[in-house]
C-alpha cells in the first residue's frame, strides 16, 4: 500500500507538536523526536486513515488508481489522519469533555466525520440494483393472497 500523503502534510493539519504526545519526559516516551513521530504516521496512523477510506467507499484506491490517487481522497486522508492526532491528544488528557456547568459526555472519535464522509461520496463504490417485477409463481400468489395458506403458519 502507498502512502497517500505525507507526515508534513498530516502535522500541518494537526496542528500538533510531536513533544505534546509524550506522556514521559526522561527519557521521551513515546517519541524521542520528530523522525519517530512521522515513523509512527507512516507506519501506523496514515495506513489507518487509508483502510478506513477504502472501506467507506467500497474499493482499493491503490488497485483502482494505479496512477495517483486523486488529490481531494488524498486531502480527506491528510485530514482523518489528523483527526487521528487529535484523538490521542484528547485521550491523553482524559476520556471525559466538559458541556456548560453540569453535563460531562465522552468526546466522540469518528475518524471519518460525516463532512469528510460526504466528501468521498463521489468516490464511493455503487452496488447494481435490483430490478423488481409483479411476476408471481401460483404459490407466491397464493401466499400472498392468502397468508393462512402458508404452509410455515400451519
């Protein structure tokens, strides 16, 4: 699988600082510096965003463009993987957000939000439809006709 954007690309959406991840100072764990934070996108989160685009839009961009992968599915991975960034961002501080003075909810982690899915839309995969007829065997018709004469009723 090739990466579709790069870690420059994905931290310019972020908007976040490797440093700000580490949830240990001496020694920095888990990144040491800025390469082991674009090894952990190449390798882990960019691939991530990517298997959750293709599952939304029922394909393999890899297989279905072998010659680029279009630039606006390639901003929306930049995008779901920086939203993946910020998700361990709000899990480092802790699973709950506060709402006004009283209501405490879970910060919702949808990688894909419904503005990106409806970005894809163009790019999603549609299944053939069915064409439905009025044609009916005698025991359709008769079971439709008359439920009681199903013989799973009896």
């Amino acid at each position: 699988m090739t990466t579709w954007v790069s870690p420059a690309v994905v931290r310019s959406y972020a908007l976040v600082k490797w440093d700000s991840l580490n949830y240990a100072t001496s020694p920095p764990a888990p990144f040491a510096n800025e390469s082991d934070f674009d090894t952990f996108l190449i390798d882990h989160l960019i691939p991530s965003a990517q298997a959750h685009i293709n599952a939304h839009c029922k394909r393999d961009f890899d297989v279905d463009y072998p010659t680029g992968i279009p630039e606006a599915v390639r901003d929306v991975c930049g995008r779901a993987t920086a939203n993946m960034i910020q998700y361990l961002v709000m899990n480092k501080m802790g699973p709950l957000i506060r709402v006004g003075d009283y209501r405490v909810s879970m910060a919702v982690q949808d990688v894909l939000t419904p503005e990106l899915q409806a970005l894809l839309i163009p790019w999603r995969k549609r299944t053939s439809k069915v064409i439905s007829t009025p044609y009916k065997t005698k025991e359709l018709d008769d079971t439709w006709e008359y439920p009681e004469k199903d013989p799973f009723l009896l």
